[in-house]
C-alpha cells in the first residue's frame, strides 16, 4: 500500500479551518486539532470519519477533597461517548494525601445502559460499574494507580467519567495531581 503524500493535509485548529470536500482530491486525509482526535478522509463530496477515534485528556491541575465521602466527577478526567459505541480506556491517577486516615476513593461510571467493566490493571479485580473501590493511602506518599474500562454503550450518549471522594471523611485533603490523565479508542 502506498500513500500520496499530497492527498494529506494537516490542519491546527478547528473544524472552520477544513476545506469543503469538493475542492480536495477524493481519498485526502484531513487530520481535525480537536479535542477528540478526529481523522476525516475525502470521498469528493463529503468527510466522513477515518480509523479510530482516540482521546487523550491530561488533568491540568491539582484537585483536592476534603471531609468528605461523596463520590463525584472529576472534572478533567471524563469524556463524551455516543450511542452503540464500544470503548477501550485506561486512566493513570496520581493521588496524594499528607494523612493515611481519608484513603482515595473511585469509581467509573458510564451512560445508562452501558455494560462492561473496569479493574486495577495489576491484579485488580474486576468491578461493575458505579462500584466504589478504595485504594489505601500511605501520609505524604504519591500512589499511581492505573485503572482499566471496557465499555460497551447503548442508546444513550452520555460520559465515561471517574468519581473520586476520600474513603473516610478527614479535615486533610485527599489529592488527585495534575498529569493524572486518561488515554480511550473506540473501537
């Protein structure tokens, strides 16, 4: 297979900045700088979606949680799926507490409907989502902790997203860091 070169265009930016499909060469590659990762191929009189689609989201800054137990979004690491969609992901999370006493506590959950699963990648058991989990902390001592979903969606578009709380109500701060992200394709 090869390729030419001259069919692919790289754009920066958003989707304004795509030529119409009518005015490119049937069979071009036009790369989208969107937060979805999109790659959209020419058939001459329309775009239309090309490979997978692969997300990446880096937590941009600290969120701390303190005295508290209820579970909720983390704001940066969650991600909009579409109905009958089918999705691989895999979450890397930095957290940090200067107590051993709150522990971090997470789950994932996904759109109504959904079915799948997800696990600590290293021996993890594997847990249903909306299923809280604790992981233990140790005072003043960063914790990685990968977490693995596989998601097959129904009807209902919604969001993969991680909620997270401290397992035991503590006046210190449970941390999640910032760099803590998530990598997902759709399959």
């Amino acid at each position: 297979m090869s390729i030419d070169i001259e069919n692919i265009i790289r754009a920066v930016g958003t989707r304004s900045a795509q030529p119409a499909a009518t005015a490119v060469k049937s069979g071009t590659l036009y790369s989208i700088s969107d937060e979805n990762g999109n790659i959209e191929r020419s058939n001459a009189t329309a775009w239309a979606k090309y490979g997978p689609q692969i997300r990446g989201i880096v937590k941009p800054s600290d969120t701390s949680r303190a005295t508290t137990t209820t579970l909720a979004d983390d704001t940066s690491l969650l991600f909009a799926i579409g109905a009958s969609e089918t999705w691989m992901a895999r979450f890397a999370l930095y957290v940090l507490s200067a107590s051993a006493t709150p522990d971090f506590k997470y789950t994932i959950t996904v759109p109504s409907g959904a079915s799948g699963n997800f696990r600590e990648s290293v021996g993890g058991t594997v847990v249903a989502f909306a299923t809280p989990v604790t992981l233990a902390l140790d005072a003043a001592t960063d914790k990685i902790l990968v977490v693995e979903v596989s998601v097959a969606n129904g009807v209902t578009a919604g969001n993969i997203a991680l909620q997270w709380a401290q397992a035991t109500s503590d006046a210190t701060a449970v941390l999640l860091k910032a760099f803590s992200s998530v990598m997902a394709i759709k399959q």
